[in-house]
C-alpha cells in the first residue's frame, strides 16, 4: 500500500528527481513528472510500472508555472506528495555572470517552487492531508564567493520550508526540507563547476539522497541533511561565526 496516491515530482528527468521518482513509483506512487526534456520523461513513464503523466515545462516561465499550478489544483487524480526538485545554479562572480541565466536560477529556484508550493498548499489544506517535500541545499546556509544567486536561492527554500512546516501542520500537510551536499548528478556539469578537487568521501548519489528525504517526508520530519560530513557541515555553519564563515571559500575565482 503507497503512502501517497500520486506524487508531482519537478525536475523528474534527471538526477535527484529521477531517482525520487523511481523509488516512490517502486512504492507503487502514481507520478506527475515535470521538466523541459520530454525523451527522458517518456522513457521514465515507461518504466515507471505505475501510472504517469508526463508535463512538459520550462519552470523558469511564469506560463509553464502557473499550468503546473493549475494541474495541482486539479481535484480529479488528486497530487497528495509535491516534490520541488527543480533547480540549477551558476558559479562565479555576480557582475561576471549573464543576469538572464541568473535571473532564470531564481525562477526556478524560488519563484516556481513558492508557487507550486502555494497551489499545494490550497488544495492539500482543502483535502486535509498532504505532503511538500522541498531540495534545498547545504549552500543555502553558506554565504560563499561565486555562489550568490544559487546559496540564496537554497536559503529562502530552506527558511520557506521551516516555516511552511508549522503553517500548514494544523491543515493536516507535512513540509519538508531536504538539504543534500555534494551529489553526484548532471547538476555540476550544468553548472559549469569543476568539481575535480572535491574529495569524494563529501559525496553522496542520488539515490542515497533520494532515500534519505523520502524517509523524512514518511516520517514527518520538518528537515533532512543526508549524511554525517553534511550534518556535521550545517551544525558548524549554523554556529560558526559570520567573519570565519566568510574564510572558508571553496571557489577560487582568481
Ligand atoms: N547535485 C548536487 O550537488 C546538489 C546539492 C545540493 C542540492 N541540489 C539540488 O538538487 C536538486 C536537483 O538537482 P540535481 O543535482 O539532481 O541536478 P540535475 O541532474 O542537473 O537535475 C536538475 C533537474 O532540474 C530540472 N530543471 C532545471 N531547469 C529547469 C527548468 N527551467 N524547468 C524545468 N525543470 C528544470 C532538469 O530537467 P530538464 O533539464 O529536463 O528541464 C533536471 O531534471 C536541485 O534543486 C539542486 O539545487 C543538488
């Protein structure tokens, strides 16, 4: 017996969101699987062995968004599990950097994920039971060189998500947070991020992840950091001072 019905899953085509897709499809969830590549959603709906529809969407416009939206408000084949998987971030100096692929980050990022989680909200508040579970990242307690944008992007997830937990506790809707390290995906490459010299004992795969906030969302936890070196690296950011914070840059944009 699925914990959830159907789940709606962001950025299902690759990496995090397709390995969360698989193992709630593996739990016999029903998906709704959103990104902008429709090959590798198809391919996934194939295999999926439960029922799946496939929503073609390019999260950074507000078109796309807002018909995402409306599916989630749809109250035939109810979405109980949200997922806001969805997100990308660039690396380097702000003033350096496109301002449309930076402004593009914080749509996706933050814009859509507020407004899929809003529809969300309605509909599993009106339903009385619901799940959001949201990616944030351990950058996002981590104001750092070259990481403007997306450390800020993952900050408002993060603070969205604590508070969305208590908001919408009463209403029968558990909120999770998800803030994963290093993981190994697509996401450095689009990043364009050489990630050569990061020692790979801080990494983790996909699938560990995806495990590991899946397990939180069943479990109602407000917040998941997955794994010991991440957990330990949030504790200390948390507590650290903002002056020796500011010393640890593992970017060297010299
Ligand atoms: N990998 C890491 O080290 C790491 C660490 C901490 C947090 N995270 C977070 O984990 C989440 C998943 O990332 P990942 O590591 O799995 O990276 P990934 O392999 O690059 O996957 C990113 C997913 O987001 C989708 N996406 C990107 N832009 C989109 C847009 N404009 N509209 C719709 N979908 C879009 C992509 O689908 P399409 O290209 O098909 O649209 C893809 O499915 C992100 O929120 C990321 O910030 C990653």
């Amino acid at each position: 017996m699925p914990r959830w019905n159907r789940a709606l899953v962001t950025g299902a085509s690759s990496g995090i969101g397709a390995a969360i897709a698989h193992q709630l499809a593996d739990d016999g969830t029903d998906l709704v699987v959103v990104a902008r590549d429709r090959a590798r959603l198809d391919a996934l709906a194939a295999e999926a062995g439960v029922d799946v529809e496939v929503m073609v969407a390019d999260l950074s416009i507000p078109d796309d968004v807002a018909r995402v939206a409306a599916r989630i408000r749809t109250e035939e084949r109810p979405v109980d599990l949200l997922v806001n998987n969805a997100g990308l971030g660039f690396t380097g100096r702000f003033a350096d950097l496109d301002y449309e692929r930076e402004r593009g980050v914080v749509a996706v990022n933050v814009l859509a994920l507020h407004e899929l989680s809003h529809a969300a909200a309605v509909a599993m508040s009106a339903a009385g039971r619901g799940g959001i579970l949201n990616i944030a990242s351990v950058a996002g307690y981590w104001p750092s060189k070259g990481g403007a944008t997306y450390g800020a992007t993952k900050a408002f997830v993060n603070s969205f998500s604590e508070s969305l937990h208590q908001d919408l506790a009463d209403a029968g809707v558990s909120v999770t947070v998800s803030c994963p390290g290093f993981t190994r995906t697509e996401f450095q490459d689009r990043a364009e991020i050489d990630s050569s010299d990061i020692p790979g004992l801080l990494w983790q795969d996909a699938e560990t992840v995806a495990a590991h906030a899946l397990a939180a969302v069943a479990d109602g936890k407000a917040r998941v950091v997955p794994g010991a070196l991440n957990k330990l690296g949030v504790a200390l950011l948390k507590v650290a001072p903002l002056r020796l914070v500011r010393r640890v840059n593992v970017r060297d944009l010299d």
